[in-house]
C-alpha cells in the first residue's frame, strides 16, 4: 500500500506540475508589452550600459591618463562585459584609433548578429580639431537592439586636482552595431577620435 500512495502521490505532482502547460495550449496568451514599455525598457538600459561606460572610461583617464576606443555590451542578464583591443594601460602613443575603434565595432556586431548582446557601447574620446578652446570628450555610442541610437558626450578638462566632468550631451545617429540592414551607418556628425 506503501508503494501504492507514493505512486498516486507522484502521478498527482506531475499532472498538476502540467497543468499550467495544458492551460497555456488552451488558447490563452501571453499579453504582449506595448511600444512605449518597449523604448522604456530601452531607455532603462541605455542609461544603466551608458553609466557602466563613462565611469571606466573615467577610471581609465584618472588612473592611466589616456585609453584607447573600447566597447561594452550588455549580456541578456544584465551583466556588462567590455571589449578591448588594446588593453587599459598599453601605450597609447601608436596607437591607430580609427583601426581600434572598428575592430571593438565589428565585434561587437558580431555579438549582436548572433543575438548574444541586448545593448553596446562604444567609447573613445573626441578630439575637437580647430578652437583652440574647445575642451576634449569622450563619447559613448550607445545602441540597442530595438534600433534606438544615441551618442552621449562628456566634456572633461585635467586640472591640479586631477579631472573634471561637465555635464553629458545626448544626440541620435545611426545604429552601426545594430544596423538593421548589416551595413553600418555612421553617425551623422563625424568623429575625431583620439588614442
């Protein structure tokens, strides 16, 4: 009888551990979010991977004084891993910043051709070519899987007391790592980047 009762018992479990599969068959769906949950959940992990990127580029600049274009995506579960091509600390003084900036491009794309990644950022510092007085940048392309790019710019000047930050500029362009077509756009005003 033992044998009997733990029998039904698990015969019980499983049909009641099925029941919500059969209920799903049934007709009932899942409801779908809506366009503005949707940029919502975009904007959310926008600023969460922009965040994440200006403070290493930061970090960098503050411990090491320089950094090459580097990337970060953002993982399906939040996590952000970065992609570099020349490691933090590696002289910088050779380095090609263009040539760096579209290896970090291309793999991350990859990334997100396989749809490993939900977001990247792209970071490099911008170099303003002709006023004297304009104050060097470091830019982060940051892109979404939905299609939304923007580039947000932090002015930053080194002082005594080591560096200070102004306020980021937000502007759109269009998406390279996301290019939905699989040819990358550029951004619309050009990029000067530094090592």
């Amino acid at each position: 009888m033992k044998k009997t009762g733990m029998f039904v018992s698990v015969a019980m479990t499983c049909a009641m551990g099925f029941s919500p599969l059969f209920a799903a068959d049934s007709g009932a769906a899942n409801p779908q979010p809506s366009t503005a949950q949707i940029e919502q959940e975009a904007n959310q992990n926008l600023l969460f991977l922009g965040g994440h990127a200006l403070k290493k580029a930061k970090a960098l600049l503050e411990y090491y004084g320089d950094f090459a274009p580097f990337g970060a995506a953002l993982m399906p579960n939040g996590e952000v891993k970065y992609v570099w091509a020349v490691k933090p600390g590696d002289d910088t003084s050779n380095v090609n910043p263009a040539l760096v900036l579209e290896s970090v491009r291309t793999a991350l794309q990859t990334q997100a051709a396989t749809g490993r990644i939900l977001g990247s950022a792209v970071v490099y510092k911008y170099l303003p070519s002709r006023a004297e007085q304009a104050q060097p940048q470091v830019n982060i392309e940051l892109e979404y899987l939905s299609g939304e790019a923007r580039v947000l710019a932090t002015k930053y000047q080194e002082t005594d007391h080591g560096y200070e930050y102004g306020d980021a500029v937000r502007g759109q362009f269009e998406p390279i790592v996301f290019a939905a077509d699989g040819q990358p756009g550029s951004p619309q005003n050009g990029t000067r980047q530094g090592g």
